[in-house]
C-alpha cells in the first residue's frame, strides 16, 4: 500500500475502535431490564460494627440435575435425622409459618437449575427457630423474592445451628438467582443485625 492508503486505513481503524468503545461507555449508564426467568436484585447492606453479634453463615449451591434431585432427598433426610433436636428427638421441619410442606422440599420443581442449602449459626444462644425466620424475611425483602424454604435446628453439636433449604424456584415459579456478594457476606451481615438489633452489641470484654 502506498503511504497515502495506509493512513487512510489507520483513520478507519482508530475511527471504528473509538466508536466500539463509546457504546461500550454509554452502555454503562444504562438499567438492564429484569431477568424474565428470575431476579439478582439485591438490596445493599451495611457492614456491622465490630461490636456486633457474630454468626456464622455457610452456603452451598447444588445442582438440581438428576443426581442433585437424589442428593437433595437424601440431604434432607439426614437434616431431619434423630437425636438433633434439643431434646433429643428427630429434626422438625419448619418454615415462614407454623406448619410446611415437606413435598416443597422434597418433591423435583421442573426448570430448577440449583438449590441453595444454608448453616446458620449465632454465637449466642438464641431461640433458632424464630431466628432463622426473621432472618429469612430480611433474606426476602433483601432479594425481592418470595421464597420457598425450610430448616431444621441441630443441637447435637456445640454449636446450635439451623440447616436451611431454599428452592432454586421462588413461589412465582421462576428461577432465583442471589448475588455472589450477599451469599458470602451480605447474608452474615444481615443476620448480625438481626441479632445485634435483638441483644445489644457486644460489650467490650467480649
């Protein structure tokens, strides 16, 4: 090419790379409409304080392909095992009310992709039933999505703790997706304010 021709080919070329990167700018401002099969709203959170209660919070997500269908019937047997209760009875299934259906943990949802499983577990002792559902409510207002859960208390250990099951499907039928950031921080910190808000902050000895 004569000098005349490549010049002329460098001004494209920088012209269309600059026009790739403005739309990728101006893309940046824009609001991405909801997802149609389910929701990553997520409310933020205030980070505690450090004289906030502590609580533990660990997350798993299992795909519902149809080894994760068999391995989630098998996982909620074994959270509703014998001896797990305070009093040494089998586990007792619970959810937002009084009574739960146990098929809506156990039963397969057509067009689940995953499942969520939670251990929570509060420093202080605590009544873990009504815990575990304040602490779900917030989950729900956090996320914007009416959940289908349910969790079962063990006290065999030396720390009491609830296992909690979310459906990977919300009670609407659609596909529930949690921020990255609230299941490995956000959630804990939730549930610190939720036990801060009911005990007090920690006093300075401990």
């Amino acid at each position: 090419q004569v000098p005349f021709q490549r010049a002329t080919h460098f001004c494209a070329s920088v012209l269309a790379r600059a026009q790739v990167r403005f739309v990728k700018v101006a893309a940046l401002g824009r609001t991405r409409p909801p997802r149609k099969t389910g929701t990553r709203c997520v409310a933020d959170v205030m980070r505690p304080g450090t004289d906030a209660r502590r609580c533990v919070v660990k997350a798993r997500i299992v795909p519902m392909n149809a080894r994760g269908v068999k391995a989630a019937r098998l996982h909620l047997a074994y959270i509703e095992r014998d001896g797990v209760e305070r009093d040494g009875s089998e586990g007792r299934l619970y959810g937002a009310g009084y009574e739960v259906d146990r098929a809506v943990l156990a039963e397969a949802i057509p067009g689940e992709r995953h499942q969520f499983r939670f251990i929570v577990s509060p420093e202080d002792d605590v009544d873990l039933t009504q815990f575990t559902r304040d602490l779900m409510r917030n989950v729900e207002g956090d996320v914007g999505v009416r959940l289908q859960w349910g969790a079962v208390n063990h006290y065999d250990t030396d720390n009491p703790h609830a296992h909690v099951v979310v459906r990977g499907v919300d009670a609407d039928g659609r596909q529930v997706w949690i921020d990255r950031a609230y299941i490995t921080e956000r959630m804990r910190w939730r549930a610190q304010h939720i036990l801060t808000d009911e005990l007090g902050p920690r006093l300075e000895r401990d």
